[in-house]
C-alpha cells in the first residue's frame, strides 16, 4: 500500500506561512489524485485541498486563496504552501488518496499551530 511521510509543520503566528511536504512512496500513489487533510482534537479528518496527477486543482471554501497545493510527479511528493494562515487553521495535517483514502495508511501527519 505504501507509505506517506509528512513534514514541514511548525508554530507559527497569525498571518505566517509554512510549506508542508509529502513523500508518497508506493506505486498506489503514482498517478492518484492526491490531497492534503487536517484533523483538530476531537474533531473529524477534514479534506483540505486535491490535486490530480495532472495537476487540477481543489480547495475546501476556508483556505481559497491562501493554500495552494502542488506535486512533483517525478519525486513522488506533494506540497501545500499555507500563507496567511489563520488560529484556526491548527491542526495535524495529513496527506493521502484525494479520493478513497482508506485504501492507503495513514501516515503520522504533521503539527501547525498558528498562535500569537
């Protein structure tokens, strides 16, 4: 099924950036629609933005024009830049499938909290 590994995360304040990586390793990842999702405490995974291998893209409404999320094909890794981010977006952030991610492990994500 092969592997994700996340990095990239960090404490930021409010109006910061971070730009996350994902190495996806595994040829289930090779030509998939990937995606980054974000989970807070108690809460469910939510989808956050997917990209296809072509490199059409998606945005959940909260981070449009904020996040942008892209890939290296031949590196097997995907991106999302955070600029402008916000208290809200802290979070453990994750990558996998854009679609049907439950055919996939999940990896240990990373952590970015945005705080003054």
């Amino acid at each position: 099924q092969g592997q994700l590994v996340e990095s990239g995360g960090g404490s930021v304040q409010p109006g910061g950036s971070l730009r996350l990586s994902c190495a996806a390793s595994g040829s289930i990842f090779r030509i998939a629609t990937m995606g980054w999702y974000r989970q807070t405490s108690g809460n469910q995974r939510e989808k956050v933005a997917t990209i296809t291998a072509p490199g059409s893209t998606w945005y959940t409404d909260s981070v449009k024009d904020r996040f942008t999320i892209s890939r290296d094909n031949a590196e097997n890794m995907v991106y999302l830049q955070m600029n402008s981010l916000k208290p809200e977006d802290t979070a453990v952030y994750y990558c996998n499938l854009g679609v049907d991610p439950s055919r996939a492990s999940w990896g240990q994500g990373t952590q970015v909290t945005v705080s003054s």
